[in-house]
C-alpha cells in the first residue's frame, strides 16, 4: 500500500503518464524536484493510513521513514492527505457494513481492537516485558540479517530471468502451502471453551476456533493460526481472556514457521510486504513469552501479543514515534502506551547495537543514492577539496555550441559551472550553474547567434518556460533528440539567462562532515567548492 | 508545565546553576548551542506529557511548535524523554490510586474518558460538523486577535511597577470570582436525573451536579461547571449520554464569561497557562452547538464537546498532528479520529486566513529573535549583498590586543571574520571567523607575543577547552573583567587557533530568500557573504 500510494503520487508528480494518455495540464506545476518529493512523501503517508486505518501513524511513518528531510509545510501537506484519506475511508466502512464488500470493512477504522482487556501491570510484569523488548530486539535485528542474506542470493537468482523467478515464487508459494496445510496435523484436538464469544468450531473462511481434522465440540488451535488470513491469525494472536485458546507447542510451532516463511518470502516477484509478517511473527512471539511467564505475570497474554509484536517492529524497522501511534491507532488501547513505548526503546536500542534498520539495509543492496543524515566518522578528517571530482568542466558565459554538445556527449556531469571570462568581466568569476537538462532544452530550442554576445533574455522569448519544467523520470530531453547542424556548431550560445546565479557554495577547507550536513539538510542536488577569498560581509 | 521543562532543561544545558550551588561537572558536555537547543525541545516534550499525559502528543507538540529545526536524532530523544515520563507518570498514578495525593492521579492516564460514547454519524452530522469547524476557526482567531491586543495593554500597565502589577491580578482575581460565585444565581434548579451515575447533587470539592443554592433532589447545572477545577469542568462537558444536563442558557453564558476571562488572564503576572482555557472555552462552545443540532444530528452532544475544543484548539495554537494525537490522548476516543482530523483542517485553514498562531504573536510580541520557515515574499527580490551590515570589522591573522579590544568596546559583534594578509598568505584571504566570547577567553588566558609571528597551538596550552565551553546565558565573560594592562596593547595574539576556518558562506548574489532558508534549515548563528570567484569543483 505505501509502494501504491507513491506511485501514484509519483506519477502525478511526473504530469500523468504520456504512454497510456493520462495526462493532466494542471499537473504541469507540480513539475519540480521539490514538489514531486513532497507529493511522493504524501502518497506514502496515505499508503499506511488506508492500510493500517491509522491515519496519525502514516503521517508520522512518512515523516520519520520516507522524508529525508523534513519541512513544516510538509506535516501540514501530509497531514491533509491523511485526513482525507480518513474520510473516505470511513465513508466506505460505512458502505460496505452490510458486508458485500468482502473481507473490507472488517474491524471497523480499529483493525485489532484490545481495547477490552483489563490493564494492570506492577513490577514482575515489567521485568517480563523488559526480557520480551531485549529479546524481541535481538530476533528482530537477526530478522534483518537473515532477509538481507536471502535478498542477495534472490538477486543472483533473479538475474537468470522471468523463468527462473517465477519458478522462485512457485517455490515458496508450494512450500508455504505445504506449511500451512501439513503442519497443523502435529496439533492435538482442543475441546472448545463453554464461554466463547464466536462459534466453535468454525467452518467459516475466516474467524477463529477452526475445526479441521478434529471431531464437532473440538478445534486445531495451530489450524485456526495457519488457515486464515494473515488478518485474522494476528486478530486471534491478540484476542485476550482468552489465555488457553492456544498451546504453548503450537505458538513454538508457528512462530519458528512464521518468521522463516516471512524471511524467504519477502523478495520474491510477488507483491509482498514487511509489515505485516513481522507483526504476525512479534505476536505470536509475544504470547508464547506470556504464556511462558504465565505464572509470574498478572498482564494478559494478548497485551503480552501486542508488546511482543511492538518489540519485532522496534527491532527491524527502528522507527519509534510512528510504530507506537500506528500501533495505537491498531489496538485502540492507550492504557498500553507506556509499556509499548518502553518495550520499543528498548528493541531499538539492541536493534541498533547489531545492524541498521531494514528499510536502510533495502536501500543500500538496491544501490539507490541514499544519503545519511549522520556523516560517516571518517568524514571528519577530509576537506571538500578532497572529494572534489577532477577534471572541471566549466563553460565561459557565452559558450560555442559545438564545445556544450562535446562536453555533455564525454560527461555524466548533470551540472556544469558558468565561468564569465573577459570581456564579459574583469577577472575569471563563477557566475552560476546550469544544469544538463536546461541545457539540452537551449540547444534544443536553437537560440544561437553568430558572434559572441550577450543576448539576454530574447532567447528564453524563443522558449516557453514550461519546457524547462522537469521532465518524469527518464522522460526528459535526451542528446540524440538534439537535431544540429555542424555548420551551428561554431556558433555561440548564451548561458547566462539559464544559469542559477546563486549556487550554494562551501570554502575548500571546510571539513567534508560540514558539507555533507549542508547538503543533507538543503535537499541539494549540486554545491560548489570555492577557494579563499576576501569575504565582503556577515 | 511546558514552562516548567523547559526550564529545568535550559538549567541542565547552563550546567545547573552557580548562584545556588548547584552545579555538576558532567553536565559541561552540554555547554554549546546544539544540545542546548536538544535539551529545551526535549523540556517541552516532556512538560506536554507530563501536563496532558499524552506522552506522544508532547513529542509531537515539541517537533511541530517547540523546535524550529528538526533531525532525526532529536525524533529520537524526545521520544526517549516522554517514554520515561509515561513510565513514571504511570508509576506515580499507581501510587496515588488510594486517593492520598489529592487530585493528582483521577482519571488515570487518560484524563477525559469518552470511550464509552457511541459514535455513528452521517452526511448531516458532517455538515454540522463543518459548520462548528468553521465557526470554531472564526471565533480561535478572534481569541488570537483579542489576546495579542490585552497583551500589549498588559505589557505597558505592567511596566508601572510591581505594585501595579499585583493589583492587576487582584483586579482580575476577584473579577474572575465575582463570575464563579455571582452568576450561578442566574440558573434555575434542575431536578436531578434518576440514572445519574454519580451522586446527585453533589457537595464535594470536585465532581458534577453541584446542590449550590438548590433544594435536595436538585442541581444547579451553572455552578457545576464554575465551582468547580478546570478539570472537572471539562470533564463534565466532555461527559456523554447526559445530554439534558446543562441547559443552552447556562451554557451560552459559561462560554460567554469563559472566553473572557481567558483573554483577560492570559498575561497577568501569574503562572497560567493557554491550553487549559481554549480547551474550556472549546468545549462548552461545542456542547452549546451540539444542543442546537440536536433535532438533526444523532451524534451524542459529548463528542460535539470534543469537536468544539478541537476547533477552538485548531484555531488559536494552528497546530494539526500534535494536536489531533493529544486530543486523542486525552479522551481514548479512536472512532472520533476522522472529525477530529476535519475539524482541524477547517478550524486552522479558517484560522489562517485572519491571523497568525497564538504562538508566533506572543514570540512577535515579546520581541525574541525568531526566524520564521519561510522567507518573506520581499525577500526574493533583495540579495545577500543588500543586507550585509557595514562597515565591517575584520581581524589579520595576527592581531594586536589593542585594535581587538578597541573592536569588542565600540560593536556589539557577535562574530568577526580573521583575514589572513602578507607576509602569512600570499594575497588577502578569508581565513575564518572568530566569536566575541572565544575572543575574550583567549585575551583573559594572555597568550600574547611581542612580535607578529604565528603562535600556534602554544596558545592552546596555556588555557584549558573546558574555558571555551559555551557560559550559561548571561554568565560568560565580560569585556569588564579583562584586566589588560596598557603596556600589552602594542603586543599580538594569534586568532588561528580559536577561528572557525571554514565558516558557511553564501555568494553575494545570493538571493536573501534563498540564504534565509540557508540560515535556518542549519540552524546557523553567524554566515559569510563572499564575493564571486572562480570555483575548483563540484
């Protein structure tokens, strides 16, 4: 759901899709680095406000997993988009409570409502927890590691070809299968308990109790886990009062089955996501450690399911504020607030001492330029110049058409400085940066002139100045659309009315941690390195 | 409350307090800018927690309103700060269960419990949902508007002296009695209802259904809401399924003196607070807007109540998602989130198009230096250079004591760029910028030369790192206790080693909208203006 919820801000952001004709003109306007992140940012935050019905925690998701840098205005925007995504939301729950829209609307806007249970908890139970949040970390950041091995063997797997990865999905879907239906026969008949709240057995598709392979009167506990959707397996995880519904061996069972089918599922050519198997793996985590501690404990097991499934998620995901309020906004019950904050803490904090979080570890194997918010420690011991890549390609301000063409044909630069030479100024000075797609759109629109001259702003009349827009991802201008003349290639070009005059710059000495900061905290996508110089001002 | 951490924070980061003291030498680590800044935020967190216990709402609340500039790592610290005062929070409660700590510890963690209330609503509980919204916004900026104007009267009757100020609070202290105890005569008895839940009438301290000047069997329903705390008065108008308990009239005229006296207090020379009293104000004005829809609307007037302190909370603080999770703290009511969330986006959209939050007022008011997010429009068309204030004073690399000391007497610089000149650098260049408290440590250490060479880290030996520490506001040294005898005027002082030699700069062309953004997205105190030069990378 957040992948869709960024496509399709994604998309809107790129102007609707030339290929399939959905285009919009007043999308056109949103045809801009900052505003396409903003957009894409939103799109994510409504992403987890449908699916998990928490509208507060998808704001604080994107804000605190997908922003990596964060404005005012963009709480305001995404807050926004939530609360519409809110609305409609409960305006189909409400549509659909007849119950003809299948398994949708289940639960209400509370996905795994527990707000029944009875909390009271004093010190045993905190020591419990505490045990829970330590290991519950320690599982999780051995979650990490383990799907980061699996990831990089599927994707020496999947370069073999759509054969080979469908046959990788066949696979697990076959092995899953095979879990799902073979398992559950290990469990013993279970008679059912005289006060459930549902019927027992269940031969329903979803629900609890299920009969399977046991005579009337009795239910398969690991059956009723197994043959649901994965909704109801964590519904019936967190039901609480109801401590003997499940066997300590069955919960073993599932568990161990659970968090290693999650683990090879996630990366296969399916849809799949992390969260949802993490918080079914921490659950069921949780209630085995509730049921072990059953004797010391006053703290029902289904709260134990829900801090267990709280400690998984500090433990892979690392995020604090959004995976409480996204767990609050599941379970409605506050009164839970301080020990799921504290289990949280404390599986982030093991979490951390092992391995990064596993959105970080995604981002790094797929190779996608990420930047840190914390500079690297070795940073520290470099200046800017250092890094600076070498040989510079500058352009004078009014540069031969033949020179840009040949530079941006041998480079992957995407900006180039300006350097205003005599006559044009006293001395060599930079005068700005003009990045590689403005400069396609120039050529393109032909503004050259035989001498070498200053023309001004007549050559942006030859171009609308929606053509500078940025183009979607891989839309843009491309140098082979470029149509010139050798004889236009001694003619000269004038630079400077598409120059950005002003690029940020930072002194040669400045140490690189200084830098990376300055360009972490800007969104930038180019800065300068200038020498010393005499400064003019404060 | 927010007061309160912030303060107790402040005090940590100055390294607790020499006057009384009370002074701890680790808390020397915190002595510079950043943790300072982090300890404050991290205050306010922690007050909002505290106050509301709505650990993630003080998070929130301090990252939406407290911190002008946001990292992750500061995400992480607050909620590390409000995950402990939840837990002791909840410790304390837990104590004080038995009643023994007066009022402190009723209604647990969650203050106003409307759980119970059922919520249905549809397309004509929307539309009066809007219209409160609306209203709601109006009647926010008019407190906004009206609490800026009592203010600065406040501020000028205050200056007269203390005398005076004392006899103000008097003034409004009996003003606000006179309200309590006067107009509860207006009321008519009410018969007690037969299902009341508690006992009726009442002649407690606190609680609902007060007997005041009724027969026994009777309440007057004005007095229950002013002879009450503020907190049993919300309460009262946030209970639900008690929809006949105030009469409109009663309501109408506790909104009335409510809203007044609020504008009135506010700034007077005691420790109040604003979010208690729009809150108030809030809810009564909601409840009186749910008795006027009851013929169309089914929803329970209780949650009106809510609604309306949503409205008047979005129209005066502008806050959204902090706002929406304390609210969703305070009540336990998760059902309610999608009004909450509408009625925000109204109150606040309504509420900016009058005038600024409450907030940004008093800052603008009480004249501290606050840099706002976005830059203002005029700002685009000036540039870096037009702002620079001149002229400049500027230190060589190797300064005379005298011209230093001449400098820090006639400016009150904070900041003074070192420029290196022949014979130390081939030609003038900007070698850094040293701070006027750095200055002054390094002339009260005298490491002073009789000739102009370089000094090196000697400099650094003489006095300790531990003397650059950052002083507590108002504590560092002072051009007064510098005792520099005549004779080493003429000698020199090395600034090397105490400059930053790779200060932030921006060209000078630069637009002032752009360095702004610049200054406040790093959060920086002092930036260098350049002119333009020939750049080596980028």
């Amino acid at each position: 759901m957040v992948h869709t919820g960024s496509c399709i801000a994604s998309l809107i952001g790129q102007g609707g899709s030339r290929k399939y004709h959905l285009t919009w003109r007043w999308l056109r306007y949103f045809k801009n680095d900052r505003d396409r992140r903003d957009l894409i940012t939103c799109g994510a935050a409504a992403g987890v406000a449908a699916a998990f019905r928490a509208p507060v925690g998808g704001v604080l998701f994107a804000l605190e997993e997908a922003a990596s840098w964060w404005r005012s205005a963009l709480l305001w925007r995404t807050f926004f988009t939530t609360a519409v995504v809110a609305i409609v939301l409960r305006g189909f729950i409400q549509l659909c409570s007849t119950g003809t829209c299948g398994l949708f609307g289940q639960g209400g806007l509370i996905m795994y409502d527990i707000s029944a249970a009875n909390v009271v908890y004093s010190t045993p139970d905190i020591l419990a927890v505490i045990l829970l949040g330590v290991i519950g970390g320690i599982l999780g950041s051995l979650y990490n590691y383990l799907v980061d091995k699996v990831l990089r063997t599927y994707s020496i797997i999947n370069e073999r070809g759509a054969a080979v990865k469908i046959l990788l999905v066949i696979m697990i879907s076959l092995l899953t299968s095979i879990c799902s239906y073979g398992l559950p026969w290990l469990a013993t008949c279970i008679p059912c308990p005289a006060d459930a709240s549902t019927s027992c057995p269940n031969t329903d598709v979803s629900g609890n109790y299920k009969s399977f392979q046991c005579p009337p009167g009795h239910y398969n506990d690991l059956a009723s886990l197994f043959l649901n959707t994965n909704d109801d397996a964590i519904r019936n995880l967190l039901s609480t009062n109801t401590v003997k519904e499940f066997h300590i061996s069955s919960l073993f069972i599932f568990f161990v089955a659970v968090y290693c089918l999650g683990i090879i599922t996630y990366g296969i050519a399916i849809p799949s996501g992390l969260f949802i198997p993490v918080i079914l793996a921490g659950s069921c985590y949780g209630r085995l450690v509730g049921r072990l501690f059953e004797p010391i404990s006053k703290l029902d097991v289904g709260l134990f399911s829900l801090l267990g499934a709280a400690s998984f998620l500090g433990g892979t995901m690392r995020m604090t504020v959004s995976l409480c309020v996204i767990l609050l906004e599941l379970t409605n019950d506050l009164l839970m607030l301080p020990l799921v904050m504290l289990v949280l803490l404390i599986s982030k904090t093991m979490g951390d001492m092992f391995n990064k979080g596993v959105y970080d570890q995604i981002v790094k194997l797929k190779g996608l330029p990420y930047m840190e918010a914390h500079p690297e420690p070795y940073m520290k011991h470099l200046i800017a110049r250092d890094v600076v890549t070498g040989p510079l390609i500058t352009f004078s301000g009014v540069e031969k058409v033949g020179n840009i063409l040949h530079s941006l044909k041998n480079t992957g630069h995407n900006g180039f400085p300006v350097i205003d030479e005599p006559p044009f100024s006293d001395a060599p000075e930079l005068c700005g940066l003009v990045l590689r797609s403005k400069l396609l759109v120039l050529l393109k629109g032909k503004a050259f002139s035989k001498d070498r001259v200053l023309a001004g702003n007549k050559v942006l009349r030859k171009i609308s100045e929606l053509d500078f827009a940025k183009a979607g991802s891989g839309k843009g201008l491309k140098l082979e659309d470029l149509d010139i003349q050798e004889e236009e290639w001694d003619m000269y070009v004038d630079l400077h009315p598409i120059a950005n005059t002003s690029p940020y710059t930072v002194v040669e000495t400045m140490s690189l941690a200084k830098a990376a900061v300055l360009f972490r905290e800007l969104g930038l996508r180019h800065m300068c390195v200038v020498p010393k110089s005499q400064e003019v001002g404060l």
